[in-house]
C-alpha cells in the first residue's frame, strides 16, 4: 500500500526566512513531514509570492523570541520536534536562546539545521550575507570569459540559496536515517557558501599536468521563423543526417568548427519555426528545442505531464501555476499538504498540541557509525554529471559506491570530480556473463543508480521492475532530463537543454538567450536524488519496502527558478535579466572600483554611515548610482568593501572565475578545495563536501582511483575473485585502457 509521504510522523520547526530554509523546510513538507512555521510579529522577512510555494503545506505561528512567553513556548516545540531548520547569521538563534548546541542537549533526538550565508568559522560570519553578495564570493557574477570585457553579469537566479536548501535537505534525511538506527539527533551547519562548491565543482577540477576545458556544453542557438531562438546540440554522430536533411551537400565530410557550422545554418533555420525545427531534429535524433520564457514554461506539455508545474490555491495569490513536487517516489508519492497559511493561522491548535502528554521515545542506542550510510550499498550505473554527483554525495555521507563504468566507453567523463570516494568497477553489460555478475552485485546492494533515458535500462535487463522482482526491498533511483512522463521523457537531454526549455537561458542571455554560468541543473539533481534516496532508505528501515525513486533535470531546473514561478491574476514578468545586468538597483547591484568590482547590498540608513559616502546617500534612482560610481572608481575594492562592512553594509569583491575561488585560503582551510595525487595524471584540485555534521561527518572519501582498479576485491565479494583471469582475458571485465577524463569525451 502507498503511504502519503517517506516523512509521515516526522515533526519540523521551520524558522527560517528569505529562502534557504524555507525551501528546506518546504521539501520536507513535500515528503509528508508536519512542518510548523515559526515567523517573528509582522510575519515572513521576505514578502514575495513565492513564499506561496515555499511556504505550502506548513501549520504557522508567529512568536516574538525576545518574549519570555513566547520563547518557553518555542523551546516547548523543540521538545517536541525532530527537525529544526534556522538560516540566520552565525550566534543569532544562541543569542536567542535557541543555539545548536543547546538545543541538541535539551533534545538529543533533535535534527537542528543551521543554514547561514558563510560558516561559523569564515571571517565573513558576521556580515549580512545576502544573495547578492554570496553570489559574488562564489563566481556566480563572474565575466564572460568569451566576451573578455571584466563587466560581471548579474543572475536573478538565487544559486547560493538552492543550494543551500539542496545540501541541507540532504544532509537533514541523511542524518534522520542515522537516527533510525540509534535514536540520536545532531546538529548540523550547511552553509550557503559552502554548499555552492557543489554547483561548480566540474568547473574547479584541475588535472595540473593536463589541458584545460571548459565544462558546459557546447550549445548553439539558432533564430528561427516565428523569431524564437532554439538551442541545439551540434553532435558529430547526426550533423551529417541534418546536413543531408537540408541539402548541404558541400558541407558532409567537411570538419568545420561548430560556431562556424552554425552560421552556415542561420539561413536554412529562418525557414521553419522553432517547433518544427524541434520536431525534424528529434526525428534525426538531434537535440534541440525552443528557448521558452518563464511563463512559457508554466503551460509546457512536458511541465504539465510530469506535474513538476501544476495549479493551486493561495489565499493571497488565489489560483495559481507554480512549482510541483521535486523528487519523486513510487511508494512515498508525496503531497501538497494544504495551501500556505497566514502567519500565525494555527496558534491555536499548535498551543493545543502542547497540553498534550508529550511521547515517549526509544532509548538512545549506542551505534557507533562513521557516517549516516555507513553500511549501504550503492551501484552506480551512471555517466556524465548528474547521476555521478548523486552516487558521489552518497559516498560522501558514509555509503559504499560502486561505480560501475562500461569498457566501450573511453574516457570515464569528468571522472576525477564526480567518482571520488567510490570503488570502480569496468563490467560489459552487454555480454551475458557481465550481466549476470552485476545480478550477483545487486543481491548484495541496498541501492541502485543509473541516469539512462527512459526504457534504456529495460532493454538492458535492469529496470526497476525486473531488479525489484528479484529484490522487492531495493531502492532504485532514476535520474534523467524530463522524467519518466510525458511526450519528452524517452528523448536524450543535457544541462543546456534543460535550461533552454524552462526559461534560464532567455532569462539570463535577455535578448537572445545564452547558457546559465553553471551545470545547477545536473548538480542540483544529484543532490535531490541522493535525497529521495534516503527517503526511500528510511522507508525501507521502517517498513522493509523498497521503491522507486525519480528526478529529473527539469524539476531542479523549476525548483532553482521558484523565485519567479508563481502565475497569477496581475503577475508582471519583470525580474532583472540580460547579459548586461548589474543588479536590481542602486543598493543592490555590481559596482566598479579602481582595482576591479564589488557587490554592494545595503539599505540607505547604512549608506550614511559610511565614511565617504555620507553626503550622497540621500539621492535616488539613476542620481545615486552615478554618484556612487564616481566614487567607487576613485579606490580599490578591498578599501570600499572594508568601509562598507564597517558601516553595517553588506560587501562582497566579485570574484572572477573559479580558479580564483579555488585559490582563497579560506576555501583550502575548510576542505573545499583538496589538491591530491591520481595515479597516471598526478595533482588533480577537486571540490571538498560542503555540509558539516556533528556526529556523522561527511568525508571527500580518496581520491578519484584509475577506471577498473577495484574490481579484484568486488569480485571476491561476490566469491569470483579466482575467476578473473579469465573475466579479464575475455573482457567481461577490463582493469586496464580505459582512463579517467576532466570532462566529457
């Protein structure tokens, strides 16, 4: 029997505000979790109609933390809840009364999440870290390389703040997985900054003895008849077929360079419009659609078939379009539990529940873990970026990943980012022995992973249904571009599709569209899929049940734009986008000084505090800017972003690319930036894990090991080691030839 939701009994506080938490807390929801509210008098720090979505399905209460009163009655709740979630500079909620460390004693069984913009132990803790300026210190503004002019370009979308709630969420069902086993909560702090070395982390590798690349897809776009742009992947295997499709004959065979390729094809696309283009080139098995706005999006037929964009009510907003459920599982579907609440709607019953007798609880066991799966096992079937990060997340939280590649494809694409912490295993599939050496691999594993389109896996033998008939408790995690529904899922999709499809691109190129500044799409899925995979674990610690899990890049790709996804009566579509964008006004926005560029968030009174800047702050509009960037041009950023902060502001140099974040001490002192040595490469720089859990900690694991070198001791585990001579001689298995790639081959 299906149950509403892998978190039904789980109880959260959600104290959070502005995104982050919110966010956080709202996944939880999502997955059958009671989520109460708790917002100072006046109600949510951050009014905007997105909170329609992150706040749905949450009871709410409004308490003055300040008041005696009120602070009892928050402390009782802690009493009684299993997950506590807080996105406040470091030292607020302890200054409050309402510290980690205090909290996880009052209540030992206790999840206490603290998301800040910077950690505890960063010298920026003390600052207002706003989005604008973790975007700034994390490269999100960085300049067009291409372009080389050094003006950053500001993004609408709140990377630092997904990802937080991405990372947090996680590290929240990995640590409640912990907690089945021996009863004991923790604390945990999954600081924005940190959790956005998981956005960028295929761009940080660095083999230092090998070439350099540029990670993100080569993506062209293409004007069409009807004036909208379609992005298309310009892929050797079909060009030839386009080509003889159109008629250009003297381009077959000829090795033109894509950019130059594409010119040849402005022409022909001004034809035909951007859906029939669509059509003709998925015919010819090309990859290609249109680049939709945000509020095209919304009335998508693969939107509206996977559900990840579906109607609501609001009873501010009324009926609206906005953001589904994200991850999804087969027994655990979970629900939009009710509308959003008006602040303090349930103070009433939420008091009520207090008189009650509180439960009892099991007592605390004396499990000693090394990390929150410590004991799972994970197959990992997966290529490219998506489905790796999610098996890399796994391993960083104490599982057991095996990466099973095939010996037909050669390189292991971005393998020293994305396999590190796992074993590596090179098993062919397509022989019958390889295959029936993977069953003997699945009779001992908790957990599958492949990112395979829709029915791939199927024609293999390895489907979810045909794993499950053969192990009913596995959980099985499908990752792929569009789900596993809809007129699109059986289609082969990439980061850049994803992002043309669901607005990004038009959103961030404005005129013509172009291509988000990371792969946030592949590397939001994995850690969404490794939260839906814990889900599942934690069903199955309860019940036995095993089930299937399902995300797509689609579904990051609208959950990373929720800011914006909210269609109503009177909605006006006019965020900030274009290439040429610096912010969204005067206080909040990019500013050139004499050495290079800063961030500036501020409010006005903290402007007049500023030494040097006092007499200007009472100007407005285009007034204030011109004036502050007369100003700013006049010292160096390191002159102004110390004074700024003095004053109370809050101030960020940009940093401009990601070699430079990688380089900062900072970023090296806390584990995420790791130099190691690879065998047969030499220095490889990798990210580090971002989360920090007290009890379970998570582990960056060794270093990305040559493709096939473990498969002696995976044979032995499954009582084959005296076979592999032979396994080897006949290439079911492979140790050798095939090598690991910094990015994709």
């Amino acid at each position: 029997m299906k149950q509403a939701g892998a978190l039904g009994g789980i109880r959260v506080l959600d104290f959070g505000q502005y995104i982050a938490g919110p966010m956080a807390a709202m996944f939880l929801g999502d997955q059958g979790a009671d989520v109460i509210r708790i917002d100072p008098p006046g109600g949510p720090r951050f009014d905007t109609p997105a909170n329609a979505t992150w706040n749905r399905g949450k009871r709410s209460i409004v308490l003055d933390l300040k008041n005696p009163d009120d602070l009892r009655t928050a402390l009782d709740l802690v009493d009684r809840a299993d997950v506590m979630i807080e996105n406040f500079r470091p030292g607020v909620m302890q200054r409050l009364g309402l510290g980690r460390a205090e909290m996880t004693s009052r209540n030992p069984r206790l999840v206490y999440c603290s998301i800040p913009g910077f950690a505890s132990n960063d010298p920026r803790a003390g600052m207002q870290a706003w989005e604008g300026v973790l975007a700034a210190a994390t490269a999100c503004y960085a300049p067009d390389p291409v372009a080389k002019t050094g003006r950053p370009i500001y993004t609408a979308i709140p990377y630092p703040s997904c990802f937080g709630a991405f990372l947090a969420v996680t590290s929240i069902a990995m640590a409640l997985n912990a907690r089945e086993r021996d009863g004991r909560g923790q604390g945990m702090e999954v600081a924005m900054f940190n959790a956005m070395f998981s956005a960028v982390s295929n761009r940080a590798m660095k083999v230092w003895d090998g070439p350099k690349f540029h990670a993100l897809p080569k993506g062209h776009h293409l004007l069409c008849k009807d004036n909208q742009w379609l992005m298309y992947m310009p892929g050797d295997k079909h060009m030839a077929k386009l080509l003889d499709w159109l008629g250009l004959d003297d381009l077959k065979g000829v090795k033109l360079p894509p950019k130059e390729l594409t010119q040849r094809l402005v022409e022909p696309f001004r034809h035909r419009t951007a859906a029939d283009w669509e059509k003709i080139l998925g015919e010819l098995g090309m990859e290609g659609v249109p680049c939709s706005t945000s509020a095209q999006w919304l009335h998508h037929p693969q939107a509206e078939a996977t559900k990840i964009i579906e109607e609501y009510e609001d009873p501010v907003l009324g009926r609206f379009r906005g953001p589904g459920i994200n991850v999804r599982l087969s027994e655990t579907p979970g629900f939009v539990r009710s509308p959003r609440h008006l602040p303090d709607a349930d103070r009433a019953e939420i008091l009520q529940d207090l008189k009650r007798v509180k439960e009892a609880t099991t007592p605390l066991g004396a499990e000693d873990m090394r990390g929150a799966l410590s004991g799972v096992k994970v197959l990992d079937l997966c290529l490219f970026i998506a489905g790796p990060t999610c098996g890399r997340t796994l391993a960083e939280f104490g599982a057991d990943v095996i990466k099973i590649d095939s010996p037909h494809r050669n390189p292991v694409n971005w393998h020293f980012d994305v396999n590190r912490g796992k074993r590596t295993f090179l098993l062919d599939l397509k022989q019958p022995e390889g295959l029936a050496i993977f069953w003997k691999l699945v009779d001992q594993a908790d957990v599958v992973l492949q990112n395979l389109r829709k029915g791939a896996a199927e024609k293999i033998g390895i489907g979810y249904e045909q794993i499950r008939a053969r192990r009913p408790d596995i959980v099985y995690c499908s990752i792929n571009a569009y789900g596993q529904s809809g007129p699109y899922s059986h289609m082969p999709g990439v980061e850049v599709i994803a992002q043309a499809m669901t607005g990004m691109q038009t959103r961030f190129g404005g005129e013509k569209p172009a291509i988000n500044p990371f792969n946030a799409c592949d590397f939001g899925s994995g850690l969404l899929s490794a939260y839906g995979i814990a889900l599942a674990l934690l069903h199955r610690r309860r019940t036995g049940q095993g089930q299937h899990v399902d995300n797509a890049l689609l579904f990051t790709a609208s959950m990373l734009q929720s800011p914006f996804l909210q269609e109503y009566a009177g909605k006006q579509w006019n965020e900030v986008s274009g290439l040429d964008a610096l912010g969204t006004g005067p206080l909040n926005r990019a500013y050139e000084a004499a050495d290079g560029w800063f961030f500036l968030c501020a409010q006005p009174d903290e402007l007049q505090r500023c030494e040097g800047l006092a007499d200007i702050a009472g100007m407005t509009g285009d007034a204030l800017v011109q004036a502050l960037e007369s100003r700013f041009r006049a010292r160096s950023a390191s002159h102004w972003v110390g004074a700024l902060v003095k004053a109370g502001c809050a101030a960020q140099r940009i940093v401009n690319d990601i070699p430079d974040l990688m380089d900062d001490p900072v970023v090296r002192a806390h584990g995420l930036s790791i130099t190691r040595f690879h065998e047969d490469v030499g220095a490889v720089t990798t990210t580090g894990p971002g989360a920090r859990l007290a009890r379970t900690p998570v582990t960056v694991g060794r270093a990305s090991p040559r493709p096939g070198t473990d498969a002696s001791s995976i044979l032995a585990e499954i009582g084959m080691q005296g076979e592999m001579e032979r396994l080897v001689r006949d290439r079911v298995v492979v140790v050798e030839g095939i090598r690991g790639s910094t990015a994709a081959g």
